[in-house]
C-alpha cells in the first residue's frame, strides 16, 4: 500500500521551528519594539513601514504620557501591553498620528481574536473578498490584494531569513521514531487476520494486504527480501505532499532515501504550495475552497482580480498539482496527515484526494500535550472537505489506531 502523507505547519512545530502564526506575529512586533527602543526617547519616537506608521510626538495632546510610558519599557512582552494600551485607548489615527495602520488586512488580522493560525488568515482574506462582491467596482478588492501580496511577502522574509537560515535541516538528530512509521516488514497477517494494521483499511482490501504480507514472509524465509521488494513489485511508494515553505521535510526524506529500498521504499516530494524564494516555485498562500457557495458569485463577477490568490490557479503554474494527480491515480494508498489542519482554505484539493477511489484511510498523527490531544479538531477539520459523508466515516483510521507525531528537535546552525 503506497502512502501519501500531507505535512503541514504543526510539523515543522514538532520540530521546534517557530513557524506558527504567533510566532510570525511577534516577531514582526518584537522588531517595531527594537527599532524605536533604540532611538531617543527626549524626542519624537517614530517607526514606519508599509504596514504602519508609529509616531510618538511629544507636543500632542496625548503624546506626553505616551512618551513617558514607553520610556519605562524594557522588554518585548511589555510593550505588548502598551501596544493593546495604545489601540484601546483610540491613540491611533488621532491627529498626532501616534498609530496609524496603512494595511488594513494586516490590521484586521492583528486586532481579531480569532485568527489564530495561518488557516485562519487564509479565511481572513477570503471573508473579505466575499463583502468586496457588492462594490460597483474593483478598486476595494484591488486594495486588498495589494494588503494581501504585503503580508505574504513579510511572511516569506520572515521564514526565509529568521528560520531558513538559522536552523541546522542537515544535521537532524536522531529520527527513529520517524523512521519506524515508514519501515517495510512483515506482519504476518495471515496467522492473525485481526491485527490492528488491518483495521486501518476496508475489508475489502483485507485479501490484497495480507497476500503482500505474505511476500515479506516468504522473502524472509529464503534470505532474499531484497530481490523480492525490488523485483516483485513488493516496493511502498511514499509521496510528501508538503504544504509548507520550510525544507524541513526534506532532510528526512534524504535520511529515507539514504537507506536501502527494502527498509522504506521510495520517497518523493512535491511542495505543492511552493518553496521560499524559488521563482519556479512560488509561494502559493491564498483560498482553495471553490466548493464554497460564494465561488460561483465571484466567478461570475468577470473580473480576474477577484481570482487572484485563489490556490487553483497558482496550482497551474507549474506540474506540482498535475504530479500529485499522477500518483494517487497509480494505485491504492493510504493518507497520512502531518501536522496539517486539514482547514477549508485546502478544500479542494485535500477533496480531491480524501474522496479518490484509490484512497483507502486517512490517518492521523495528532499533536499531544499531557491530556490533551488535537485528534477530534482534525477530523472534524477532515470532514468538511468530504460531499460523501458515509465515505468519510469508512475512510478514516479511528483514534486507538493512530499515535502521536514525534517531536524531534533540530539544531541551529553553529
């Protein structure tokens, strides 16, 4: 049975890299907070980018105090409370312009306590150009692809330069927890028709698994499981389709690929949401929900601004999406999900692989922290992406059968 595991952000955090939405959030603040700790504070403290202007002027009604207070700020965490201190207090776009929002998508998703995650942006921003339908023109949803294109380019730089270049993906330590799920060996399945393995798959594959296992053991038994996984189609395919911009997933895949065939099969991968700062390969951060029932409205609006960071057509772009197709129509596999949300803004093409007649299970490798676990979010997730609800209920691997992902930390570059 191949396999087609779908590695999302809540892998590289299994991993200890600092690629959540908090993460990314922070340190953009984290870096407001040292550029105007840094200046003279007897002045005027003043900040900009293309996403906000931070100008505190002594001579403003409000100023004073303002001032006064940040001066008595020492660290980041403090002046994230004189951050919320500012918005509360309506200090921004005043008419000493002491906070003023030039994006205001990136100010949305700042000031909204439910965007949480990066599904939640992707959400954020599809939310928003369903209301820009009912303009008479595009200039609204213009703005917002340009607010949009901004907060994507921060997120690639940050990506890029503050966990791309800092961590060790060469030199990841020990992966046998790792290794284990991806292992070939015999199961001798035919002694014991009820093995757990086989309850992760529909009785009707039962027969097939157990012929396959058969092989291993019968390899075993006359020394020669190298020519039997190699010369009798024995052989697990492994497809990494990696929804993330890190080349985290990448490194183990060479540890895979590093030992021989009959210890893990073959292993490929497709970033099918693009790579950091590959031109042939962009980043593809946007919606993929055309099941939504607003789709149809915007397509119907004639206007290709309103498809712009619509996921399909970036798929397009290069043979990712095309690939991907190519392997779940080759044979039977079975899914295992990585740290992915499975979030509506992947729909269709996480439904288009979830309801393919090839697709046998849907496993997850959940997140624990003590008693508290991320398996019925994700399912719960899984679910909508189904129009075949009772095929939903077949296809995935119930909790008993699923374990934990491994936390395995990298190092950073010495």
């Amino acid at each position: 049975m191949n396999k087609l595991v779908i590695i999302g952000n809540g892998f590289d955090l299994a991993h200890g890299l600092p690629t959540s939405y908090g993460h990314f959030i922070d340190w953009y603040w984290e870096k407001v907070f040292k550029k105007l700790h840094s200046q003279n504070t007897s002045g005027s403290i003043y900040y900009e980018d293309n996403l906000l202007r931070f100008d505190l002027n002594l001579f403003g009604n409000y100023s004073l105090s303002i001032v006064n207070s940040f001066k008595a700020i020492n660290s980041y965490t403090a002046f994230e409370k004189f951050l919320v201190t500012i918005q509360e207090n309506h200090y921004y776009n005043d008419e000493n312009h002491s906070f003023t929002y030039y994006n205001s998508f990136f100010q949305i998703i700042n000031n909204r306590k439910s965007v949480q995650n990066w599904v939640d942006i992707e959400n954020e921003y599809y939310k928003l150009l369903k209301d820009c339908l009912n303009e008479r023109d595009n200039v609204k949803v213009k703005q917002l692809n340009i607010e949009f294109e901004q907060v994507k380019k921060l997120l690639e730089d940050y990506l890029y330069d503050d966990v791309a270049q800092k961590f060790d993906f060469a030199n990841a330590p020990d992966q046998i927890e790792f290794l284990k799920i991806f292992e070939i060996r015999a199961k001798f399945l035919d002694k014991n028709n009820n093995l757990k393995y086989l309850k992760e798959f529909p009785k009707e594959d039962y027969a097939e698994l157990i012929e396959y296992d058969n092989g291993l053991v019968d390899a075993l038994q006359y020394d020669n499981l190298n020519n039997a996984i190699v010369d009798n189609d024995l052989v697990v395919n492994n497809l990494f389709l990696n929804f993330n911009y890190t080349p985290t997933i990448s490194s183990l895949i060479n540890i895979l690929k590093s030992n021989d065939i009959i210890y893990y099969g073959t292993s490929q991968e497709i970033h099918i949401h693009g790579k950091l700062k590959d031109h042939n390969n962009k980043i593809n951060f946007g919606f993929g929900d055309e099941m939504d029932g607003k789709y149809k409205t915007i397509e119907e609006k004639d206007d290709n601004e309103y498809l712009r960071n619509i996921k399909s057509f970036q798929y397009l772009q290069n043979s990712n999406y095309k690939d991907m197709l190519d392997f779940i129509e080759s044979g039977k596999f079975q899914v295992y999900i990585m740290g992915h949300s499975c979030g509506l803004s992947d729909r269709i093409l996480l439904n288009k692989i979830f309801e393919n007649h090839n697709c046998r299970s849907i496993k997850v490798f959940y997140y624990k922290n003590g008693d508290w676990d991320n398996y019925t979010d994700i399912i719960q997730n899984i679910s909508r992406h189904f129009n075949k609800k009772e095929m939903m209920r077949e296809r995935i691997v119930n909790k008993s059968l699923c374990q934990p992902l491994p936390q395995i930390q990298l190092p950073l570059k010495e």
